[in-house]
C-alpha cells in the first residue's frame, strides 16, 4: 500500500507556470518599452553662468544677430542658401565642427533652422557659445 503524503514530498514543484508567467512579462515589456533613439543636437541657453572655455581651432562659427540676419566668416547668409553654404564650406575641412553664436533676442525657429541645415550638411558636431553674465 502506499502512502500519498510520502510521495509528494520528494517530487520537485512545477516551474512550467513559473517560466511562462515571465515570458509573458518579457513579451509585455519588450512591446511597450521604447526603443527608438531620439535625435538632437545638444544646446546650451544663451546665459550659462557655468560651462568650459571653449577655444576650438578651425570650426566654422555661425552668428545669428537680433534682426534675424544669419552670418557666416562676416558674409551675410540668406536662410534658404544655408545647407547649400554650410555643405561647401564643411566641404574640405578635416573636422566638421560648427559654433553656433546667437543673439540672446534671436527667435527660436531661426535657431533651429541653422541647427538642421548643419545636421544636413554633414557637421559632426555643433556647439552654441554663450557668454556667462
């Protein structure tokens, strides 16, 4: 005769449930999460009263004054010839480095719109320079 109590005690717990319940988390998280890297440009706001010396030899600096005018190495730009200027200008340069200068009054959009046409024309990297107060 044997006895049911004895028997159960030495078998091993079914892990089955176990495994399933944490795919299905795996499989939850994995449809949920976000995954996507977002693209920008890292920015700093016109008054920083911190930030580093920034002396980079041969970037080209791009200057947006108060009225809108966008100027590059003293040369008045219109918005529209940017990328086109920005891609010949970055053409033959070993570092594609640009210094953004703005105007503290400077719109916004302006600003990105100099930000992308330097993204399209194939700049590394882009830094605005800001003066501390």
């Amino acid at each position: 005769m044997e006895i049911q109590g004895l028997t159960s005690r030495h078998k091993t717990p079914n892990l089955t449930p176990l495994i399933d319940i944490v795919f299905l988390l795996l499989v939850f998280y994995m449809l949920t999460a976000h995954f996507v890297k977002d693209q920008s440009l890292d920015s700093v706001l016109p008054e920083a009263g911190s930030g580093e010396n920034f002396e980079e030899q041969g970037a080209l600096e791009i200057v947006i004054n108060n009225e809108g005018e966008i100027i590059i190495d003293t040369k008045l730009i219109m918005p529209n010839e940017l990328e086109a200027s920005l891609q010949q200008r970055l053409q033959g340069r070993s570092k594609k480095l640009v210094i953004l200068r703005g105007d503290k009054n400077s719109k916004l959009d302006l600003t990105v719109q100099v930000m992308d046409a330097a993204r399209k024309a194939g700049a590394e990297s882009l830094d605005i320079i800001t003066s501390q107060p």
